[in-house]
C-alpha cells in the first residue's frame, strides 16, 4: 500500500523560525518548502508533510 501524506502550512516568525521547526518536528512533520507568505514577502509560511496516520 502506498503512503499517504497530511501536510500543513505553518506561518514562521523569524525571532522563533527554530523553535517553531523543532516543535513540529517533534511531532513528526518534516519540512519541504519554505516560501514567501502571499500578503508580505517578509512573512515567511512553511510547508510541512508527514504520514497520515491509519
């Protein structure tokens, strides 16, 4: 059976980016992508996956 993913959009505040990583880290999500937010360029959203659970 194929896996299957959830993922998560989570908005990054640059005086916490490490510790904001590290607690969904701890929770299983992995990182894929970070991107400028759509409103403020400055405003960084990351993107965040990992295995749905059955």
């Amino acid at each position: 059976m194929a896996n299957k993913w959830e993922y998560a959009t989570v908005p990054l505040l640059v005086h916490a980016t490490k510790q904001i990583l590290d607690t969904w880290g701890e929770d299983g999500w992995e990182l894929v992508q970070v991107v400028p937010g759509p409103n403020n360029p400055e405003q960084l959203v990351a993107y965040l996956k990992r295995e749905k659970q059955a």
